[in-house]
C-alpha cells in the first residue's frame, strides 16, 4: 500500500507541477482531482478519511474571499485603481512603484490568486493606455503580490493553512511577520528600479478618465464591508466566517440573485485544494515524511542560524519540488516538534511564499498573471527568471534574518 500511494503521490504531483502532461493533458485541478479519487479507490483512506482531511476552515475563507473580491470587481474597483494609479503616478517608474504597492497591500487583505486575476488585466489597460512596455509591470504584479501576501494569514492559501493549523491570532500574526514583509518589498522594488528604471521612458501622456466604469453606489457598499471584514480578522473572529458573513451581507444589501459574482469564483481553484488535502492526507500515512522529517529535524534547531539557514533552504526547495502548498500541508503538522513557537510558523509562511517568487510556475499567482496577459504580451519563462531568481534570494537573504532578530521583541510585546 505505501508504494502504490506513493506513486500515486508521484503522479498527481507530475500533473500539477507540469500543468498539462503530453499523456494526459487534464491540468492541474483534474489532476489533483484525479489523485484524490485514486487515493480513495485504492484503500489509502477510506471515504470518511478523505472528508476528515480537508481542511474546511481554509476553503471557507479562501470562498469568501473570492466573493469578496468579485464584488470588489463588479464595482469597477480595479479599473477605477488603474486610472487614479495612472493620474497620481504621472511618470512609468511611479507607475511601476504604485502597481507594486497595490499589489502588496491588496493581497495581504484580499488573497493573492483573486488579486491578480483582477488586477491583471488593470495593469494591461494601464501599459496599453500609457504606451509602456509591460513585461516590468507584470513582474512586478506577480512578485510585490506574493511578498506582500506573506504578511497576513488571509494573504494566500498557505497561509489560511498555516493559520488553521497554529491557531495564531490574525494580528499576532501580522505582529511576527509584518517586517520581513515590508524589508521584501522594499527590495523587491528597488530591484525593479534597477532592473528597469533606465528602459522605461521618462513620461507617458495621460489617458481618458475611466470614471464611466465605476458604480461609485456600489463601491462605496462594497468598500464599508471589506473594511468591516479586515476589521473582524483584526479582533480575533473566526476568519472563514468573518469574510463569509461580509460577502452574504453584500448578497443581502445588493437584494438580488448574486449570479455574476458566483461566476466569478475560481471554482476549479476550490477543487484543487479540496483535492490536495485528499491526496496529502493519504500520502501523510506512508511514513515517508516522518521518515524525511526526522532526519532533518535535528539539523533545523531555529535558535542557531545554520538551523535556520537549513529550514530555510529545504522550505524553499520543497516549494518548488512540489508547490508551497503542499509543502506545508506536509510540514505544517510537524512545525511544533521543531520547540520554536510562533517564529517558526512565520519562517514557515515566509520562506514557502518567497519561494513561489522564483520561477514564472513557482505559484499560482505568477502563471494568473502570465495566463491574464497573454493575448497582449507574453511573459516568457526565462524573462521572468532573470528577475525572480535575484529578487527570491534578496528577499529572504534580508527577510528571515529580519523576522529571526524581531521574534524576541515581538513575543514580549505579544505575549507569547
């Protein structure tokens, strides 16, 4: 039974981490799906074992902020951000340093998949409109994105994960993790400014206003209860629910069939996950992992910084081996045994997010961005390398130091 879970394992991460096999050319969440049914018809956990290992407080939460943001969306929202991004900017560099910051902060509150979906295409209008190139604007969506949803547990999956699995308060959280965040993105951008300061022109014509697109009524609606919501994860509410009774209340207040937003969840994202969890449990029972784990746990002792530095070096391998969020699922359970507390699900946030920064598939973040561009520009993989790769060992040359040297501080002043 462990070799057939485990090449079933081996499977499900080919589909998933090569997108569409030439054999089998289902994608990613049909592979995940396909795994999870494999796994249960094959005795690997029985039906009820397959429920039991989904994680429902992080699709709750990753649902309603899907709906959250498609709201957000149908406002107009983005299109109304492009046009104030542009008129404030006036110049492509301040452009590029506005989409990065939006990107950061908006991901850190709204999840980062939905972020980039939406923004995607606002950034395309945005270089189309302003005559500029967007390969820079891109890469800056996707990488300041993924940095900036390091910060809070409701920045990107891997975290909602991590969050259900360390019962850490959203603002303690934050507390630990907010640092290493903004030194990232302060680097990232600097990066950016050396990368392509000098190519991009030194002024741009501003467009027509695109006031038309936004539905101010429903904007102003729709910004009242995302506030309302952050607000909630800030005082310790259950973070699945809190952002689920937002997204109802705006069902409520709109008084009318909520069609165009339920179209606009990633429901194959859902299934994904829902499937993931499935094919982990499963392939958790094997003891392959334990096996792994307890030969690297003794090299991984977090108050030395060559533990760190091994911690650091296999979360980021792993996420690339086989994608961040099943590296924590496999990881996450075991966290606790490594004695270190609070620091070491922040370390384990950071490094596994940072390291979707890498390559253009390292997250699902990257390849909305590339996918939502590709009628107007295609962001090639070795384009987006010769970036991620320098900006990926930057941030977390700076970032883990950083969140290592404040855990102290921040334990005292958090109490705990």
């Amino acid at each position: 039974m462990q070799a057939l879970t485990a090449a079933i394992f081996l499977l499900t991460y080919g589909l998933i981490s090569a997108r569409r096999l030439r054999a089998l050319p289902i994608g990613r969440p049909a592979g995940a799906l396909l795994g999870a049914v494999l796994m249960v018809a094959v005795g690997a956990l029985s039906p009820e074992e397959s429920f039991r290992a989904i994680d429902h407080n992080t699709i709750v939460l990753l649902f309603g902020m899907m709906i959250l943001t498609a709201y957000l969306e149908l406002s107009g929202f983005f299109v109304w951000m492009a046009d104030r991004m542009i008129r404030a900017a006036r110049t492509p560099w301040r452009l590029l340093v506005g989409i990065s910051l939006s990107a950061a902060l908006l991901s850190a509150f709204l999840v980062n998949d939905p972020v980039c979906l939406f923004m995607t295409p606002m950034v395309v209008a945005a270089c189309r409109w302003a005559n500029l190139p967007m390969g820079p604007y891109l890469i800056a969506l996707a990488t300041s994105s993924n940095i900036g949803s390091a910060a809070t547990l409701v920045g990107n999956p891997q975290n909602m994960i991590i969050g259900s699995l360390s019962g850490m308060p959203f603002a303690r959280f934050l507390a630990y993790s907010a640092a290493p965040a903004i030194a990232g993105l302060v680097l990232n951008v600097s990066l950016l400014r050396l990368y392509y300061g000098r190519s991009l022109p030194p002024r741009f014509d501003l467009p027509a206003g695109a006031s038309a697109a936004v539905d101010r009524a429903r904007l102003a609606r729709v910004g009242f209860v995302a506030a309302l919501v952050i607000a909630g994860f800030f005082a310790g509410l259950h973070l699945g629910y809190t952002a689920l009774a937002g997204s109802v209340g705006l069902m409520v207040m709109e008084r009318r069939e909520p069609s165009d937003v339920l179209r606009r969840v990633d429901w194959t994202l859902l299934v994904f996950f829902v499937s993931l969890f499935i094919v982990m449990g499963a392939f958790e029972r094997t003891g392959l992992v334990d096996g792994v784990w307890e030969w690297a746990a003794p090299r991984m002792g977090l108050s030395e910084p060559s533990g760190v530095a091994a911690f650091s070096g296999l979360m980021v391998a792993g996420s690339n081996l086989v994608s961040n969020v099943p590296m924590v699922l496999l990881v996450g359970p075991r966290v606790d045994s490594l004695g270190a507390g609070a620091i070491a699900w922040v370390l384990l946030a950071f490094t596994t997010t940072i390291a979707g920064n890498l390559t253009l598939i390292g997250s699902v973040a990257n390849i909305i961005v590339a996918e939502g561009a590709k009628r107007e520009y295609t962001l090639g993989f070795f384009e987006y390398l010769r970036f991620g790769l320098v900006s990926t060992v930057l941030v977390l040359a700076a970032g883990v130091p950083i969140a290592c040297l404040t855990a102290p501080w921040i334990a005292v002043w958090a109490g705990g």
